[in-house]
C-alpha cells in the first residue's frame, strides 16, 4: 500500500465527516466554512516547514518507491493528507458533538 491509498482512506472517510458537521452546523446556524478553510491553511503551512524541516535535519526518511515524487519544499505531497483530514475532521466533531439549541430538540 502507498502513501497516497492511505491518505485517500482518511481523508475520505474525513470528507464524510465534514459533510455531517456542515449540515448539523448549516442548521444550528453555526459557522463552518470559514472556520474549516482557516484551519485547513494554517496545520497545512505548518506542516510543510515542519515537516521539511525535520526531513532537512534527517530525523526521518520515507520509501521512495511509495511516494508520488512530488514535494512542497522538502515535504512530500502525501504528507499534506493528515492536516486536510484534520482540518475536515476536528471542526466537524466539534459540531456533531456540541449540544443541539432547545428550539431545534424534537418534542415527543
């Protein structure tokens, strides 16, 4: 299995996730994009400089054959999976789990 499979099963089951809490959050009139697309560029720059960092002091390598070859700075593209998985994720969980406003609770 190469890095890319990996990142497409997280990041799918991600995106699943996202449109969960888009939905919940559209209808509890809670922001969702702004807040996901603000995170999504912030944990993706960080992991770009930390990561080529960490790749530039050697304190890791990756399999050369499970790679795509593409890189953003010294950080292979597959590693750009984990904080876009993250950033559909966290802020999806936090909408599905926040408790539901009392005008939007079914009466039984």
């Amino acid at each position: 299995m190469t890095y890319l499979e990996l990142d497409l099963v997280f990041v799918a089951c991600a995106a699943a996730l996202a449109v969960a809490g888009a939905r919940a959050a559209r209808r509890r009139g809670m922001p969702f994009a702004r807040p996901v697309a603000v995170t999504l560029v912030v944990l993706v720059a960080l992991t770009v400089v930390f990561d080529s960092l960490m790749i530039a002091a050697d304190l890791f390598r990756y399999d050369a054959a499970s790679l795509l070859g593409v890189t953003v700075w010294l950080s292979p593209v597959e590693d750009l999976a984990w904080p876009v998985a993250a950033a559909l994720a966290l802020p999806s969980v936090w909408v599905l789990l926040a408790p539901v406003p009392s005008r939007e609770r079914v009466r039984t």
